[in-house]
C-alpha cells in the first residue's frame, strides 16, 4: 500500500454513486481522503458531508446556493467554497489531486471529467454520458496525459476485470472473442406493451436489483441505458458493436462477461451493490473492503438469461442505430434523452413517448465530426433545444415502429 493518502475528488458527492464513494472512503481514513466535495443545489446534503469530511473544497454548480453553504460553514472547518464550471475544472484538474470520482449524472459532468483527464489522474468513470458524447475525444485526452481510467460502471468494471492483462499491466483483448454486457431487463422486463404505456415515474424509478438517481432509474427501465453501455464499452475497450453481445440476466448477480477463442467465458458475480466497483476502481490493483456483504450461491440458486425484446423497449433499437452511424449521433441521442427522461418525470409525457420524442429528434437534427469539444457542446445544446420544441408540440412527434421481432425468443 502506498504510504501518502489518495486525495480524491468527489464530482456529484450528493448523488447515489457519491454517497457510495464517501461510504467506502470513510472504511479507509489511512488510505482516502476528500479533497473536494461538489453538488448541484443541495446545500443540506453537501453541509453534512463537508462537516463531516472536511474536504479542502465544496463546489455548488448554483452560485446562490454556494453563497448559502458559504454562510454555513463559516465556523465549521477547512472547506472553501467555489462555484460553476470553473469551480468543478479547478478540483477536478488541481495537483494535489489522485483520483476523481466522475459521478455527475448526464451531460453535464462532461467538461470536467474532461479536464481530470487531461490532467491524467486516475479518473473513476461512473458518468457515462461524457464517454458517449465525447467517446474519440476523451480516449484521445486519457492517451495524452496518460491518465488511468477505470470504469465505475458495474458491467464495465465486470468487464475490466474479466479481461486479459495486457504487457502494460492494463485490460487488453489478447484471445478475446466476444464480451456479454449484461442487463437485468429493468422494472418493466415482464410487462405488457399497454401496461409500460401507462407506466408512472415511481413504477420507472423502482428498480428490481439497484436503488439509483432517477434519471438512470428511467433509462434502465426503457433500456436506453444499455444503448448507452452499448457506446460506453465500444469507446473504453476498443471493440466494435457488433463484438458486443446484450444479455438480461433478471438477478444482476452476473455483471458482465469476456468470452475468449478458446470457449471460455469469464464472469465476474457479486451483490449488486456499487461499492464493489468503487472499492476496485479506488484500490486497483489491490483490493480492499467495500462493506458489501458475500454472495451466497445458495440463496441466489438459479440464474437466468434471455434475449432483449427490442419492440417493447425501442430505446435499445435508437441507440444501436445513432452508434452505427457514427458523427454526433450519440451526441444527439443522449441529448434529446435527457430532455425525454425529465419530461417524463415531471409528467409532461408518457413512458412510451420517450422513444418517439428521440427518434423525432435524431430526425431533425444534422450530423457531423465530433473532433473538437465545442462541437460537441454545440450538437448537444442543438438536440436539446430540438428536443424541448417537440416536447412543447406533441403533433409533430412521429409513431416508433416496432422492431421485428427476432429478438423475442
Ligand atoms: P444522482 O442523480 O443520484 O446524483 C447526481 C449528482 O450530480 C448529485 O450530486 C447532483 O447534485 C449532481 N449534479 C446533478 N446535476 C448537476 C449539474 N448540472 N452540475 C453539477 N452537478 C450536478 O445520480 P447517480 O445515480 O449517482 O448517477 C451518477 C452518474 O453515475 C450517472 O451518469 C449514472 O449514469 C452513473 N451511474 C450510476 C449508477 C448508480 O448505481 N447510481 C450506476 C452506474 C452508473
Ligand atoms: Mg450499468
């Protein structure tokens, strides 16, 4: 074990992922500290952990609320208070940093992931958006600055751990055929068509296996979120779509699996539970306690698997076809879904209406090269704006037409 303690940033300290990044971190006062603390606009929740933490830094994306949470802990400690886009590149790029935990949720954790990149610390990747909006570019910065990227996403640390040991210590593909992203088919798995038409946010948000934010709660639910993996594992291992196979495993016990040349398939299994990949990504190549509790074979007894039914969840369908054609499309496709997952969960529209108002979008929206980080903001800022006007103009949505249904076996 090193003998200096990890400095770690906390981008999204407040959420699911950061709430379980602290909780491992709080298992190791001789191995982790927090050098910075961040959130959007809860204030109550970032008090209580900087009171608790200490960090060197807390960053409020709202500046009012960083003003407030300034005023609170004027007598509490340590902690200075920054704010913004500048604030959250300041903890996420400052030397004395080891390790930023990019958790975040969607596009907007994507600027500094970026700068922890190239500023080549160890970056802890549970945003996956930034990977798929900026995919060529961040590998590119991680390349440069030679920062270790360790993925935080359960099935791509599944998979980070089944492959190969390539000559530089890291994953590689030496005898790799083909690697099983696995999904657990989300809330809405054995449900009727009309019965997911009719599906309200707390059904969306109730996940079987996993207790998450709500926007990745919803994006489970109509499988966007293995579109979104689909991109993720492409970009972070250096595989093609169709090298990747999608599988439901109902149980989430079996997080991902490599198979090789020589029939062999490798799975990682535990509880899910996402202190296991946080544990990993913090300790790597050690291993440490998580607080998650063994996997009893046993009680488990069976695992199952089955073919994702394309035609009752068109998300995964949209996703393959914008990674496919390459360009923004990706860019557009995540856009345009966050715009249809907060519309959805404020009411505005129905769980079925979520593909539709994508598709829509992509339809509208022009593609092109994704070689500079302003293009990309701008393909982004472009979908959203094209998202929210059919948002507000429920006709000019067009009809999802159902996948065939080769799938369904
Ligand atoms: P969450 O909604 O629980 O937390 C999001 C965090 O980001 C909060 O701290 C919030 O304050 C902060 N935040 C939100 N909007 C922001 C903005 N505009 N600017 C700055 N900060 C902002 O989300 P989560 O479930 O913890 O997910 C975080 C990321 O991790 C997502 O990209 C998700 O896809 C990914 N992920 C989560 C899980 C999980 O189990 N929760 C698993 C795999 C991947
Ligand atoms: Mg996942």
């Amino acid at each position: 074990m090193s003998s200096k303690r990890q400095q770690i940033t906390i981008l999204g300290s407040t959420g699911s992922i950061g709430v379980s990044t602290l909780d491992v971190i709080a298992r190791h006062p001789d191995r982790f500290s927090a050098y910075a603390l961040t959130a959007s606009t809860s204030v109550d929740a970032l008090y209580e952990q900087c009171c608790r933490f200490q960090p060197r830094f807390a960053v409020m994306a709202d500046a009012d609320a960083a003003a407030a949470l300034e005023r609170r802990l004027r007598d509490a400690g340590v902690t200075r208070v920054l704010h913004g886009d500048a604030g959250l590149r300041q903890v996420a790029e400052a030397a004395e940093v080891d390790a930023v935990m990019a958790a975040i949720v969607g596009a907007a954790g994507l600027p500094p992931t970026l700068a922890a990149a190239q500023a080549g610390k160890r970056v802890l990747l549970a945003n996956k958006e930034a990977l798929v909006m900026a995919g060529a570019l961040f590998m590119s910065a991680v390349r440069e600055a030679n920062a270790l990227l360790m993925p935080i996403d359960s099935e791509h640390n599944a998979i980070f751990q089944c492959l190969p040991v390539a000559a530089d210590g890291r994953p590689g593909l030496q005898g790799v055929e083909r690697i099983l992203l696995t999904a657990s088919g989300g809330p809405f798995r054995s449900w009727s068509e009309s019965a997911i038409s009719d599906a309200s946010p707390d059904q969306a948000c109730a996940h079987p296996n996993w207790a998450m934010g709500r926007k990745i709660s919803v994006d489970s639910a109509s499988l966007m979120n293995k579109g979104l993996e689909l991109a993720e594992a492409c970009w972070l291992f250096d595989v093609t779509p169709e090298q990747v196979d999608i599988v439901v495993h109902p149980q989430s016990i079996i997080h991902s699996m490599v198979q090789y040349q020589d029939g062999s398939v490798l799975a990682q299994l535990g509880n899910p539970d996402m202190r296991t990949p946080i544990a990993f990504g913090l300790a790597w190549p050690e291993r440490i306690m998580a607080g998650v509790s063994p996997l009893d074979m046993i009680a488990t007894a069976r695992l199952d698997f089955e073919a994702p039914d394309e035609g009752r969840f068109p998300c995964l369908r949209i996703a393959r076809e914008a990674i496919a054609a390459g360009g923004t499309a990706m860019v557009s496709c995540n856009a345009a879904n966050e715009i249809a997952v907060a519309g959805f969960l404020e009411g505005q529209l129905g769980f079925t209406e979520i593909p539709r108002l994508i598709e829509a979008t992509l339809e509208q929206v022009p593609q092109v090269e994704p070689t500079t980080l302003s293009i990309v903001e701008n393909a982004d800022a472009l979908a959203r704006d094209t998202a929210r006007a059919l948002l507000a103009n429920p006709g000019t949505r067009r009809t999802v037409a159902r996948a065939p249904l080769s799938q369904d076996r």
